[in-house]
C-alpha cells in the first residue's frame, strides 16, 4: 500500500511537471496529442525564459522529496527518467543556450505541416489554428533575432539560412496546395494572408542571418565541458570524453574490418571502395525514388509477419513523401503523430530528394546514397521494424506512464532503430544478402563517423572540411552528402 501510494504520487508529480513543460512550450504539448495547445508558439522572452528556469528549479526540488527507493520498478524509471527531462531541459535553457548561438534549434517551432495534413479533427478548426501560430511567427522571429549573439558561427548561419528559407518557401507552396480543395473563403483567405506574411517575416530574417554571416567567425564548437554536460543530462551518459572517444573509434574499426571481409566474398578481386561503387551505382531515379521507396515498405512489413519477427499492433501505414525544404540536412526521417493522439494516424516517411540546382555529379553522389540496398536498409530502420514500429507499439501496445510517453532518449529510439538493422539481417530475410549486409555496415559506419565527427568538431578543434574528409574515408560518401553530413554536425 505504500509503494501504491508513493507511485501515485509520482504519477500526480509528473503529470504536473509535464504540463508545465507544454505550458511554457505548447508546440511540444500540440505535436504529442494535447490539442488543447493548438494554435500557440512559446514565449522566449528573457524574462518568460528566467521564470521557466526557476520553475524547472522548484520541479527538481520536489521531485527530490520522493524517496526512488520507495517506488516500483517501473516508478524508478519513470522517477530517472522524471529527473533527466528536467535536468536536460534546465541545462539547455541556463547553458548550452540555443537561443543565443543555434538557430537551427527554434526551427521547428515554426512547422504548422500537421495542421493541415493530420486528420484529428474538421480542416477548418485546424486551418484556424495553423492561421494562429503563422500570425504569431513575425513576433518569434524578432524575439529569436534580438537573442541572438554575433559569435554564432558561419556553418551553423549557413544551415540556419538554408532551414529558415525553406520554411519560407513550405509557407507559400506546401501549405498553398495542402488547402486547394478547401472552400471556405472565411477561414481561406486569413489562413492565406497569413501564410504569406509570415513567409515574408521569415524572408526578412534570413536577410539578417546573412548579414551575420559575412561578419561570422568558422567557430561552432560548443566545447568539452557543455558537450560532457549535455550527454549526462541528455543521455545519462557521465563518461570521459577520451573513454568516449575510444569506444567509438574500437566499433569504427571493427565495422570496417567486417566491411572488408563482406567486400571481399562479394568480389576477392575487387578494393572495397569499388565494391561500394557498384552496388551504389544500382538506385533509383530522380522521379522514381519516392514511388519506389513506398512499394518497397508493404514488402517490408510482410516480411515482419511471415518470419513473426515482431507483432505489429494496428493496420495504419505511413506514407512516403519528399523531406520538406526546412528539414532537408536529413537523408531521411519519420514523422509519426505524437504518443498521446487518439484521432490522427497519418504518419510521413520523409525520403530527401535531390535539388535541382545540384550538378549531375552532385546527384549522383546524392542518389547513390539511396542505391536500392541502402534504401531497404534505411526503410528498415525507419519504418519495419524500426522508428515506425516503435510508435505503433507506444500508441496501440502496452500503455505507458506520462513521462515515458514524453521523455526521449537516442539510446533507445536510435537505439531501438539500430538493433533493427542488424536484428533483420540475422533472420531469413537476410540469408544470401551480402549486399545488404555491406549496405547495412555502411550506415553503421556513418553513424561510426557522426558520433566521432560531432566529438572531434565540438570537443577536439575538428573543422568542417576535416569532418566532411572523415565521412569521405570511413563512411565511403560522396563529397556532397559527405559535407552535408559534417554541416550537420555542427549544430545537431
């Protein structure tokens, strides 16, 4: 009975706490599945920011009055995971700062896609609230440029600029065509208007973005001490950064030590980086990489049942389609609808297509990344079984306490999604694959260099061009989604 009670009162902490976390940010609150947020930005205002520290504050010191030795098993995580929720999102606002050196992080603020493309309720309620958030977006975009400070540096600017524009032209093309069929000129035409002025705000604060630019210094780094801080309060990760460092470099090497044997039973006579080329030369087309990514997931998904791999707990499916503008520094994502919906299922599989002002050989580069091999393992980690899977069960399985509802962590959503990967190569699937196999080494081996990348870059005075080289040697890239890869580390 008084485990039963200091259970509970947890939960009743937690479901407290968490609100004010979607008070202060009812973006976050919206996205999970609470449409009571609809239709809100957050205010990030120095005086709105001081007083969120404080309540983070006094959530911690509450929180420190219930006894974890007292709780269930599952109360123990949900209290750990309770206490790194807090800790992480303390820690980002009083030190690590984002509104003052990273503008890439309040992006997604801005983002009004599952207003118009998720179905939880009439078109014109959420046409409403989208018309809301766009009305507010001037505002955010000035507070964001007053916060800024003059040393943000000119790789994150110029991801930064990339992003914001991008989010200018979803406002004024996406946005356009998701309402051609709506009526309603009462609810369209403000939708519409605002729309087009809060692309035009956005416009104007990526011409301050490249006015920072030119005065911009190559530093990013956010050096050792705020990158040791961030793994303990993100991850729960307390190692030394020189153990760090070690670990990645022992899995880098054994992962190219198992490419080379693969490399070799594909072709004895071949270098490995040939063997790379030849299976990557079999891709899809420009038009076709989307139409073929959607026809491969049902197979996918077949294969889960036939082999009882993993149950998959509802019928829904997700759609693929192309990476929007303000996100494309991604190869690919999912973006499945938040843990706490009840209505919506539509979920999008965000496959990033070429541009086409890239150069032919830029394209190539691209698409060789999504040769067919890779791109069934990529679908596997993103889809069956991997990050969609893993909504489905969140939703539809067992139900979960709030806080492991809300809280995330890489180690088990990329976690999860890597152990997929290998998981299915080790079924029938797999059998008589091996260039599946060496494709699935190859994403290792990226991941290999994005962890030791965003260690050398933000901890060891690694720049941008080394960065982009190691991807180039170890992860067989092209140049372009090499750099692509280095970029990306600056900032995420």
């Amino acid at each position: 009975m008084q485990r039963q009670l200091a259970d509970q009162t947890l939960e009743n902490l937690a479901q407290r706490l968490i609100k004010e976390h979607w008070d202060f940010y009812p973006t976050a609150g919206s996205r999970i599945g609470r449409h009571e947020y609809d239709g809100l930005l957050p205010d990030l205002s120095p005086g709105s920011l001081r007083r969120r520290g404080e309540e983070l504050r006094r959530g911690l010191a509450q929180l420190s009055g219930i006894d974890p030795n007292g709780l269930d098993q599952q109360g123990r995580l949900g209290y750990r995971l309770l206490e790194l929720f807090l800790k992480r999102e303390l820690f980002t606002l009083t030190e690590l700062r984002p509104l003052e050196n990273n503008p890439m992080r309040q992006v997604a603020y801005l983002n009004v896609g599952g207003y118009v493309r998720r179905d939880y309720a009439p078109l014109a309620d959420r046409l409403r609230s989208a018309t809301r958030v766009l009305q507010q977006a001037p505002d955010l975009l000035e507070t964001l440029d007053s916060a800024l400070a003059e040393s943000v540096g000119r790789p994150v600017l110029d991801m930064s600029i990339e992003s914001y524009r991008g989010m200018a032209q979803f406002y004024r093309v996406d946005l356009a065509q998701a309402v051609t069929d709506f009526g309603d000129r009462s609810i369209l035409d403000p939708f519409n208007q605002s729309r087009e002025e809060a692309a035009a705000a956005l416009d104007r604060f990526v011409l301050r973005l490249e006015a920072r630019r030119r005065k911009a210094s190559d530093q990013f780094a956010i050096g050792p001490r705020l990158f040791s801080a961030m793994l303990a309060t993100g991850e729960a990760v307390d190692l030394p950064l020189t153990d760090l460092v070690a670990i990645g470099q022992a899995n880098l090497e054994n992962n190219l030590e198992q490419l080379a044997t693969v490399a070799s039973a594909i072709a004895p006579d071949r270098e490995v980086r040939e063997v790379v080329a030849q299976i990557s030369s079999r891709h899809p087309t420009a038009d076709n990489l989307i139409p073929e990514t959607q026809d491969m997931l049902e197979g996918l998904r077949r294969v889960l049942i036939d082999l009882d791999l993993i149950s998959i707990p509802a019928e829904d499916r997700c759609q693929v389609m192309e990476t929007p503008a303000y996100l494309r520094y991604a190869f690919a994502a999912m973006d499945s609808p938040g843990s706490l919906e009840s209505k919506a299922t539509e979920a999008f599989y965000y496959v990033t297509p070429v541009e086409p002002h890239w150069t032919p050989e830029q394209q190539e580069e691209w698409l060789a990344n999504f040769n067919y091999d890779t791109l069934r393992m990529v679908s596997i980690h993103e889809v069956y079984p991997g990050h969609y899977v893993h909504f489905l069960h969140n939703r539809y399985g067992r139900p979960l306490n709030l806080v492991n509802r809300v809280a995330t962590s890489y180690a088990f959503t990329e976690g999860w999604a890597h152990y997929a990967e290998e998981m299915m190569l080790e079924t029938d699937y797999g059998r008589g694959q091996p260039a599946l196999r060496l494709t699935q080494l190859l994403e290792a081996l990226v991941r290999n260099c994005r962890y030791l990348c965003s260690l050398g870059m933000h901890t060891q005075g690694m720049s941008v061009d080394e960065a982009t080289r190691f991807f180039m040697d170890y992860a067989y890239m092209g140049e372009l989604p090499a750099r692509r890869e280095a970029l990306r580390g600056t900032f995420d």
